[in-house]
C-alpha cells in the first residue's frame, strides 16, 4: 500500500464526512494498493481492504498480506463495510456501474465523483520517471520507424512496425491503438489505419505511446511527404506555432487550463484555421491516457506544479487532410518541460 496517497485520501474523506470509499476503477486501485490486477479497494478511516477472486487472491496476498480478502460479490463488501460500522460511503459515480452503487442502498450513498482522479492529477516523483521511461521508449521506437517513412507505405505497415519497436524497446504494450493517418484520412483525429499508401505531397499523421511500469505517453507527429509548397508551410506552421506559445505561456500556479487552450486557438485564428480546431487542447497523463486535468474552453483549473499533461493543437480539413502536433509537458515550480523532447520534428 502507498500510505502517503492513502492519507491524502482520507483527508479528502474527512472533506466529505464519509466513512469509507468504495473504489472499483483498476488505476485507482494501483495507484493505492501498488496492486495492477483489480479487485475492489476499500478504504476506511482506519483500515484498507482489498477484495480479489481466486484467480489473483495468492498474487495480491504475496503484495499486501492480509489486507487481502477473498471474495467478488458485492455482498461481501457490504457485509464487511456494515461490520466496521461504516454509515456514509463514496462511490465515483462516472466509474461505478448501477449495479455496483445500487448494492449498497443500506448505506447513506455520497457523490465521490472524480475525487481519486484529482489526487491522482498531481504526481509524485516515481510517477514523473515512470512517465519518462514511457516516454523515452516512445521515442526511440519511433526514432527506427521514422527513416522509413516513405510513398508507398501503407497505414498499417507503419502502425505495425512501430508497435513491433515499442514492444523491443521496453514497452509492456502500446499505450492505445497507434494512430496512422494519411492525407484525407488525417481529417479524422481518431481514424484507424488502413491499406491506403503514402502518396506524394499526403500529410502523415502518427498518434503513439508505451506503458512502461504502468504508466503511459503519448505524442503526436506530423510529417510532409514530397514537395513543401508555400500553403502546406502555412498550415504546418500554424499549428507548430499554436503548440509553442500555448506551452511557453503556461506560468505554473497562475495560469489557467482554459487560458492555455484559448492561446492556442487564438493562434490558428491568425492564419484563419481556428474553425478547423475541433477537440480540447489536451489532457493529463499517467495510469490512464486520459487523466485530470483537461484543457478546454471551460475549464478554468490552475495548472499546478507535478502535473503532467498533453499539449496537442490539430487542424482537420474534411476531405483534404489534417495536421496535429503533440508533446507531453511536465509543470515545474517555475517553468515547464517538454518531456522527451525529438528534436527531428519537422519544422516547416
């Protein structure tokens, strides 16, 4: 178990005047217990249990002894929170089933709603280095994979490869289905890589990561294929430009997560591309791709030192193309830093 999280857990209990917290989401139980292969976690003010199945229970045992409890069923819990006396319980309503918060209706049910994931938004230094390791595997996986590029590849064959290079640089697997996107595919920010080959002048679009000790990244890059005409420079540039003053502007403790993603549209509004923009501007990172905090129009959340998170600025022309730019920055006391910088980004 990780005491020190733990404790400021229970100092977000008692904010809350409950007796215990009733977790199910598999990255708050590791992020807890230090244990990755599910279960229930219960945390009380003065004890924390972990429910497990037969298949895992030796597993958790040999981890965390006997705070470890055999049993799955929902009753078990609920016995076990009523033999301790526990009168009010928290449940994250967003990463709890019905089913789940509708076995404890004998309790007095508290809204515990995302409470896990903004402790989780502030990182420590061991999260920080898993989240480098990830990072750096990414990196020079992809640093194999990147002469190759050429017309003639298909979006498959490159997403296909570089999946073989995380998994032979370090990585426990990919982060999330590897993006490959080429010219009028790259319209669409999630698109799934198929059988079309590179074509000449196509915009490459290439969405990667790795979990390494649990952790994952995640980057973004855009490359050119053949000529630079002046309006592919533009565009490029506009987005390249979008990303740079959106994370040099960050001043940690003071600046706003909807100031930042308003900075970066702000830029592609010079070039008249701001309509193009279609999602958030980018999100944390950690035991999950997507994690606390987001940064969007309406979210307006100080950015915090230890946090770490997305900086990705994309354009998508319907029909044309499609163009993202995405690093991951981690929040100093006083500044920030981009983590894993490459410095072979195409520049435009």
């Amino acid at each position: 178990m990780n005491q020190e999280r733990l404790n400021k857990l229970i100092e977000k209990m008692d904010e809350f005047n409950i007796d215990g917290v009733v977790l199910f989401n598999e990255a708050d139980i590791r992020y807890f217990s230090n244990f990755k292969s599910g279960g229930v976690l219960i945390v009380l003010k003065d004890q924390v249990k972990l429910f497990t199945n037969r298949l895992v229970y030796e597993e958790a045992r040999q981890l965390l002894g006997d705070r470890v409890e055999l049993g799955s069923d929902l009753d078990d819990i609920a016995k076990f929170l009523k033999s301790n006396g526990v009168l009010r319980v928290g449940f994250d309503f967003l990463r709890s089933t019905y089913a789940q918060i509708k076995a404890f209706d004998e309790f007095e049910i508290v809204d515990f709603t995302n409470q896990t994931l903004m402790l989780r938004m502030i990182k420590d230094r061991d999260e920080i280095n898993a989240i480098r390791k990830a990072a750096v595997v990414a990196r020079n996986a992809f640093l194999k994979v990147y002469p190759y590029l050429k017309p003639g590849l298909t979006e498959k064959e490159i997403a296909d490869e570089l999946a073989c290079q995380l998994k032979k640089h370090g990585a426990e697997k990919e982060a999330f289905d590897t993006i490959v996107a080429t010219g009028p595919n790259a319209a669409y920010p999630h698109h799934q890589p198929t059988d079309r080959k590179i074509e000449e002048g196509d915009f490459v679009v290439i969405d990667f990561g790795a979990k390494v000790d649990g952790y994952h990244s995640d980057t973004t890059y855009t490359f050119l294929m053949g000529k630079k005409t002046d309006e592919k420079r533009e565009l490029f540039n506009a987005v390249f430009y979008a990303q740079l003053y959106s994370t040099e502007m960050i001043a940690p403790s003071r600046t706003k997560a909807s100031e930042v993603y308003k900075r970066a549209k702000s830029e592609l509004a010079k070039f008249g591309l701001d309509k193009y923009f279609i999602h958030s501007l980018g999100h944390g990172i950690g035991l999950e791709v997507h994690e606390f905090p987001f940064l969007n129009e309406k979210n307006d959340m100080v950015i915090q030192p230890n946090m770490v998170f997305t900086i990705e600025p994309g354009i998508y022309i319907p029909g044309k193309l499609g163009i993202r730019l995405e690093h991951m920055v981690l929040v100093k006391e006083n500044d920030t830093e981009v983590i894993a910088f490459t410095p072979f980004m195409e520049i435009m």
